[in-house]
C-alpha cells in the first residue's frame, strides 16, 4: 500500500483534495485529528496540546493504515502528518517537540502533495491565518522542507478541478510505475 500525505497551510484544500483523491481510488483518507480536537477542546491550545494532537494524529493514521491494509487497498491518503506538525509548532511557538522531530525521520511515505495558497481563503472556526502573507510565509516553510527531504513530492495549485487532475497525474506517475 502507497501512503500519500497531503501537506500545506491551513485552507488550501487539503481535505477536500484528500476526500477527492480517496473516491477516485475507492479507497480511504485519514483525516487530520487537530479538526476534532480543537473543536472539542478550544482554540486556546498550548505547546502541549500540539503533543497531544500529534500523537492523536498518529495513532488515527496507524488506525486507517491497519483498515486500508485490511481492505487491500492501493493507496492511503492521509490530510497532514509530522511536518505539519513540526511546522505549526515551530510557527506558534518557536519550538519542536522532540517526540515530533523524531517521528518526521521514523514515518514513512510514498508521495507528498504541497498545496498552494491560490485557494481563496475561507474562514472557519478552526482557522488562525487568514492573511495572505502569513499564508505564503508557511507555504515556502513547507516547499522547503519538502525540497530538502527525499520522498518524491508535487506542487499542487490551481482549482479544486485542476488541482485533483494534479494530484492523480502525480500518482499515477509516481506511484503506478
């Protein structure tokens, strides 16, 4: 099974791409656990909440990992993983768990998806940044981290539309060799 991980800021379709992705292969997506948890616990999270989030990310993707290996599925996309993580914490707080780091080097994936800022924004309850410039800002923190590690990854940019045929195009080109 090819596990491909969604990556970007906040409001750049992450989710959706991931939902989309998930019913054109018939198979699952894992979607980001920090959504449910803020909802329940509030937006005045801490820098241990973001240990909390990770490790509840972590064990939901383990969990949807297990039932796709199960299903026999072919893929796994999975909406954020430890470098959004890593990100977010660094970005808020100047600083990383060390439990975060560690696991940015021991996961493993196939494929990463960077989602581009040319999304209009859109606000909800859960969202910190809906400046242009902060966007962009974590965007280039992302594209260089992604340029810096070794897992194939693509720029995803565009419409909704375009940004789908994107991603299955990456997939299949990457992925279905």
């Amino acid at each position: 099974m090819k596990k491909v991980v969604i990556i970007g800021p906040e409001s750049t379709g992450k989710s959706t791409l991931c939902e989309q992705l998930a019913a054109h292969y018939k198979t699952l997506w894992c979607p980001e656990y920090a959504r449910a948890y803020l909802t329940k616990h509030g937006m005045n999270y801490t820098h241990d909440d973001l240990l909390t989030i990770a490790k509840g990310q972590l064990e939901l993707e383990d969990d949807y990992v297990n039932q796709s290996r199960k299903n026999g599925n072919r893929f796994l996309f999975i909406d954020t993983n430890m470098y959004v993580m890593k990100v977010w914490d660094e970005f808020v707080f100047g600083k990383c768990h060390q439990f975060i780091l560690d696991q940015v080097v021991e996961r493993k994936y196939d494929l990463y998806l960077l989602c581009n800022t040319d999304l209009p924004w859109v606000a909800d309850e859960l969202r910190e940044y809906p400046d242009l410039e902060s966007r962009e800002r974590l965007f280039h923190i992302y594209k260089d981290i992604m340029v810096n590690q070794t897992v194939p990854w693509v720029e995803i940019g565009g419409n909704n539309d375009e940004r789908t045929r994107s991603a299955i195009g990456a997939v299949e080109e990457i992925l279905n060799k």
